[in-house]
C-alpha cells in the first residue's frame, strides 16, 4: 500500500528515551510520526501501514541494525528509495541515506533539517 503513510515520519530508535524525544519534538511542530524500536520492527511498520514519507534510522540497535535495515529496503520494490535519514554518533556512507544527523543532536537541529529532507523525498519508485 504505497502512499498510505504519506506525511509520516517513522522514527526508528532503540533509545526509548530518545525515540520519546524525538517524537515529541516531531508532534509538536506538526509532523504526524510512527516508531519502530529496531529493524525489524520498522520492517513491520512498512508491511502494515505502507511508505512513510521520512525514515529517521538510528544504525546502532540490536536484532536489526540500520545498516541491514536498509540492505532490506533496497531490495523490496515497494521500499526502494525510501527517504532515509540515519541519527547516529558516525557520519553514514549508504547510497540509501540521505542524510545523516550526529547524535548527540536538539531539537532544534532536528526542526531545522526536516523541511529540507522531505523536499528532497524521493517518489515511490524512484531511486
């Protein structure tokens, strides 16, 4: 069901903390979210509820990486180009990320980026 999600933001983080945070943070300035706390609950989330229009993906988390996370969105038609960006401690170099926001990082920074990350989301289909 591509689409179904557009406008969603799934914030992908083990930190429950953090994840918390960064929803908060989303929701506050507007921007309906959804959370996975690993891969493969993100992996879920998409079978369910379709595309998102923004995945922030932390790399580090335990039963799927971010890494192998995206090594399954690049495969799968439906989920091929994602817009991808990873929130982490380490720049990401992943032809599937678009960006990378350095943990530790405010809410600010995160409002700051959001605007130019979903103009520059990619249209189902569309690598």
């Amino acid at each position: 069901m591509p689409g179904a999600s557009e406008g969603t933001l799934l914030v992908v983080e083990d930190d429950a903390d953090l994840r918390a945070s960064v929803v908060d943070v989303l929701t506050s300035a507007g921007y309906p979210s959804a959370v996975a706390k690993d891969g493969l609950e993100a992996l879920t989330w998409l079978e369910v509820h379709g595309r998102p229009s923004l995945v922030l993906l932390d790399m580090e988390m335990p039963r799927m990486d971010g890494r192998a996370f995206l090594e399954r969105i690049t495969r799968h038609p439906a989920w091929a180009g994602l817009t991808v960006v990873a929130l982490t401690s380490r720049w990401v170099h992943h032809p599937a990320v678009l960006d990378t926001l350095l943990k530790p990082f405010d809410g600010h920074a995160l409002l700051e980026h959001v605007p130019y990350w979903l103009r520059r989301s990619r249209p189902p289909g569309k690598t």
